[in-house]
C-alpha cells in the first residue's frame, strides 16, 4: 500500500515539473525573455515599446526609440526584457561565386535631382547600419555592389537581391511591387552576372567588345556626342565612385571593354556588345570621327574639298589604319574600308567585279549610223593609300565616288566616241578605242586622285527588241564564212599541188635508178658536144683569121688597082677633055664614041671575059648594056640639039 502510495506520489511529481515546465516555456515564448537563434541565421531586433517613445523620422530606432533595433544577433540564446522585444529570424544574403548582389537603402537621405543612384564613397560598408545612417548614406539603389560571399545585412535596412533571392523583412504591397519593377530590370539587363567577353570564344562572340553607357553623373556638355575618356582609375567603370571623382560623364562612353570579365553595377553603367572592326589585307581604313577636339587642317593648300585632320581629332584623319583588327568605338565615327589593290568596276547587268559596282549598268550608245547599242565595258582602278582619305573627304566612300562621279563620265565618253563611228566601225576598232580610252582616262581619273589600269572593252549587244544589229552580225558573219571559204579552197588547192609534186618525187624516186644512168648519158653527151662545140669555133676562128688576112690583102690589091685606075681615068679624062674642047660640036661625041669603045675593048681583053657571058644577069649581057648606053648618049645628044634649035627660034 505504502509503496503504491509512494508511486502516485512520483508521477504525481513528475506531472507537475512538466506542466510548470511547459507553463514556464510558454511564458517565455510569450515574454520573449529567451530567444535563440540558429547559426546560419541572424535576428532583426524590433523594439516594441520604450520609455523614449517611438521613431520620430527615419525606419530604424538608432537611439533606443522603439522600431526595428540597428544592431543584429548572431546565433545562440539571447536574453531579452519580458514583453518589450521580438527578434525576426532571417537567413544571410548569400552571393553565388561570380555572381554580382544589388543593394537597396530602404531608409537615408533622399537622393538629389540628377542623381540615380546612392553614393557610397563615404559610407560603403552595409554592415553597420547605424554608420551607414549616421554618416549621411543616402535611400535608394546603391553603386557599391555586393561579390560572392555571405554577408551580415541587416534586412530591416537594406533590401539585397541577388540571382536566386531577394533578402528584406516582410513588405508591404507597394513597395513589393516596387522592388519586383526592380529585379525586372536586373534581369533584363543581366545584372547578376559580371560582363565576360572572350577572345574567339565562338561564332557567337568572338571578336567582339562592350559600349558602356553610364547612367549617372553630370550629364554632357551641349554638342558632345560621347563623354570623353578620364583614364583607368576607375577600373574599367567598375568603382563608380573613382569614375565620378575623375571627372566621367553620364552618357555613351568613348572608352569600349575588350576581352576580360568586368564586375560593373549594371544600374550604373549597361553595357551593349559589338564587333571589333577588322580591316582586311588589301583595304586601309579611314576613320570619320564624330567626337574629339577641333584640329588643324593637314590636307594642304592645294586640297580644298575639306579637312584632313590628325588622329584623335573630330574630322577624317589624314593616317588611315593598316590592316587589322582594332577596337573601335562605332557610335564615336565610322570607318571607311577603301580598297588598295587593283578593284574591278563591271558595266554589266547581272554581273559585279566588287562591291562598288552593284548598280552599274551597259552604257547605250549612238553611233554615227543612228543604231543604239548596249556597250558592256570593265574598268580595271587602284587607289593610293596615301589618298584614301582625300577620296572619302571628297566623295564620302567608294561607292558614291563610283555611281556619282566614275559612272557619268566613263558613259559620256564612250557615248562621244560612239557619235563618230558606225556600229561596223565601232566593232571593227574595238583594240584602237580601247588604246585611246586608256590614254584619255589616266590623267581623268588621277584628277581624283585615283590611278587607272586598264579598260577592257566587250562587244556592244543590241538592246532587247532590236533585231536590226543582229542582222548586221549575221552578215558580218556570212561574209567571213565566205572569205575562209575562199582560204579553205586556196589551201585545198595547195594541198592537191603539194600531193601532185608529192607524187611526182615519189615516181621519180622509184626511177631514181634510170633517172641517174639518163643524166649521166645526158652528162656525158653534153661534155662531148661541148667538146665540138669548141673545136668547131677554134675552127670557126683560124677560117676567121684566114679570112681577114685574104680581104687585107685583097684590099691591098684592089686599092692599088684603084689607084692606078684612077691615075689613068684621070689622064685618060684631061685628054678627052682636051680633044673635046678642041672637037666641038659632032666631032667631039664620035671621038668619046671611039674612045669608049676602045676602053671596053681593053677591059675585056685584060679581064678575060667572054664577050658573050655564060651566066645572064637581069635578062640582058654587057652588050646591051653598052647598047643602052650608046643610045643614052644619044638621046642626050638629040635633047641637047633640040634645046639648041629652041633657043635659036626665040
């Protein structure tokens, strides 16, 4: 019996330490004399009621008013007055390694006119919040970001957003909407992640870099385009607070990122990705800038359309970039890619020698003869790259100086070159108008400041519809057909004479045997009648000799006949002479009568020659002959007595 009682007594006990333990709990938790706090947490402290009353201005109880404490508790048991405080468990910001954290003061000095975010340069460090306030930091999204780690924030205060979480206390409906605007922007802008740019990393993003435009400080001067560069003191924008203190400018920014990774508050600066500019091999590029100081004129007095001025100037620059690959700031000017090697422009539709040509078409001529064909022509330029800028100085690029300047006036002078020839003559001369095209627009095009190669010249085509030229060519064409006609059957002819003599060689060659033994009789016939023939004119020339010494000697004889002859004619005649002068009249002719007749009779005794000759003569001998004679003198004589008788009658 007693022990039961005594084992009633026990639980009995037992009973009543746990129901004043479990009151005694309540109590506390009720109280909130204890509180414990995990270690991976921290404890907001909220004054509920003081003897110095509550928060006159502000959010935080900085000199024991009630409201939110600004000291924190770590964890462990805290010890606190019955009924005056409650302590709000919360996690700490934790920030993901290579992940950026943004801050947000939920209480400070409002922010001035012009300013977008607060200014940490005096009170940077969030953890000690009644420093924070004290010293003068300012409401609002912080500059100063937060790196990876965990850090000790007081949630009343600040509110943290990070990637994966937004630390505060609890929020009200407003100003939940506010800070969810907020991490919209964040993520729009990818905040949470630093700017990374790689070299060659990908198609993607290979050769690029950053533009950074900051959103905050003392916007830019009137015509400014760009805020200019304040050096690297502010690591590459990523301490705003250094920038600022240099002199940096809200706005566009000149410098650009290259490759790096860059932990920028992008509520400070954004970022926008762009390629590097890469000049290949055979162009230099001309840089237009559109920011800069005013510069001085480099381009000569014998320029005058427009300024060369020096690199970093606000102009075109007169040292144009060699090829590469360059980091340069588009929205700070553009570059002109100008080609330096030889550059094809094709006057032809459908076709393109590169990329200036893309509108250029046939030019349509007029020729002497009225037809209008279609000249398709390639033009063969080289550009100084000593001159390049000059040329985008005076025509802006390339392609404007070819559609507005090298189009109208290669046109107009093939056009004048077409009104003086016909179309068959304009064809017929394509080589001799390619020659003088090519003389005339080297000093054209250097006026320019271009250097011409070469013109090539196509065949002029008709222009769609016209069937007039093509009949031209088709006769051009007959024409041609028939002179190689012509050729073909005079080549034919050759070649038949050629396999007639090729026949000939070939029997001769088969007789060549009977062939050699005839020339060799031939030979042997015409040495033996050369032989004859040089006797017969050694003969020819003894009978020659023989006969000149016979006629020599024959007249020596006869002249010495002849002289003697003479002699006695003469005698003979001075006689006669005398007899007749002393006869006069009938006497005298019987004496010449007599005197003849003897003569003639002596001649023939001498000569031996027979009165009447063996051999007749013209049908009569020398007795008629003597007859005739006779009667000459006779009638001689009857003339001269009848003469005689008429001039006695008168």
């Amino acid at each position: 019996m007693f022990s039961e009682l005594m084992s009633m007594g026990w639980l009995s006990t037992a009973v009543v330490v746990l129901v004043i333990g479990l009151v005694g709990t309540l109590v506390i938790f009720i109280t909130g004399i204890i509180r414990y706090i995990p270690n991976d947490r921290i404890g907001v402290i909220e004054k509920l009621w003081s003897s110095s009353g509550s928060v006159k201005s502000g959010l935080l109880a900085l000199h024991g008013e009630a409201g939110f404490q600004p000291e924190l508790r770590r964890g462990g048991f805290h010890f606190f007055a019955p009924l005056q405080y409650r302590v709000h468990i919360h996690p700490m910001v934790s920030v993901t390694q290579g992940k950026i954290g943004y801050v947000f003061a939920r209480d400070g000095i409002d922010l001035p006119a012009g300013q977008t975010l607060a200014e940490n340069s005096t009170v940077g460090d969030f953890r000690d919040v009644r420093a924070f306030l004290e010293g003068g930091g300012q409401k609002g999204p912080q500059r100063k970001i937060l790196r990876e780690g965990t850090h000790i924030i007081n949630p009343a205060l600040f509110v943290v957003m990070t990637e994966e979480a937004t630390y505060s206390l609890s929020l009200d409906g407003q100003e939940k909407q506010y800070y969810e605007l907020m991490r919209g922007v964040l993520d729009e802008r990818s905040a949470f992640t630093p700017v990374v740019i790689k070299e060659a990393a990908g198609a993607h993003d290979s050769d690029q870099l950053a533009i950074v435009t900051v959103q905050d400080g003392p916007g830019l001067p009137k015509d400014e385009l760009l805020a200019p560069d304040v050096g690297d003191s502010h690591n590459s924008f990523q301490e705003p607070e250094k920038f600022l203190a240099a002199g940096g400018k809200r706005g566009r920014q000149e410098r650009v990122l290259v490759e790096g990774t860059y932990y920028i508050n992008r509520l400070f600066a954004t970022v926008e990705f762009i390629r590097k500019t890469i000049i290949p091999v055979g162009f230099v590029g001309v840089v237009v800038s559109y920011t800069g100081r005013k510069g001085d004129d480099l381009s000569g007095k014998e320029y005058s359309h427009g300024e060369l001025v020096e690199s970093g100037c606000r102009g075109v620059w007169r040292d144009p970039l060699m090829p590469g690959k360059y980091a340069f700031n588009t929205y700070a000017g553009k570059i002109e890619l100008v080609p330096t090697t030889n550059f094809v422009l094709m006057w032809k539709s459908g076709e393109s020698g590169s990329s200036f040509d893309s509108n250029l078409r046939e030019i349509t001529l007029i020729t002497k003869d009225a037809f209008e064909p279609q000249l398709p022509l390639s033009v063969v330029v080289h550009i100084d790259y000593r001159k390049a800028p000059m040329v985008v100085q005076r025509f802006g690029n390339v392609k404007q100086l070819v559609e507005q300047t090298l189009d109208p006036m290669v046109s107009s002078y093939f056009k004048n070159v077409s009104q003086t020839k016909t179309f068959i003559e304009l064809i017929q001369s394509r080589s001799e108008l390619q020659d003088n095209a090519s003389r005339d627009m080297h000093t054209r095009f250097q006026n320019y400041s271009l250097e011409f190669q070469e013109v090539l010249i196509g065949t002029p085509k008709p222009q769609p519809g016209d069937t007039k030229i093509d009949n031209i060519m088709a006769q051009l064409r007959d024409r041609q057909i028939a002179r190689e006609q012509v050729e073909t059957f005079a080549q034919k002819q050759i070649a038949a004479d050629k396999e007639r003599e090729l026949n000939e060689a070939e029997q001769r060659a088969a007789k060549q045997k009977e062939l050699t033994g005839s020339l060799v009789d031939i030979s042997i016939k015409e040495n033996q009648g050369a032989a004859n023939v040089k006797a017969a004119e050694k003969k020819r020339q003894e009978i020659e000799a023989l006969a000149h010494a016979e006629k020599f000697k024959q007249e020596l004889e006869g002249s010495g006949r002849a002289s003697a002859i003479r002699s006695v004619g003469e005698a003979e005649a001075a006689a006669i002479k005398a007899k007749s002068e002393a006869l006069q009249g009938e006497g005298a002719d019987k004496q010449l009568m007599q005197t003849v007749m003897l003569r003639l009779a002596e001649s023939f005794e001498v000569s031996k020659v027979p009165l009447v000759p063996q051999i007749q003569l013209g049908g009569g001998n020398a007795l008629t002959t003597l007859l005739s004679l006779m009667s000459s003198l006779k009638a001689g004589e009857l003339s001269k007595s009848m003469k005689g008788e008429a001039a006695r009658g008168a």
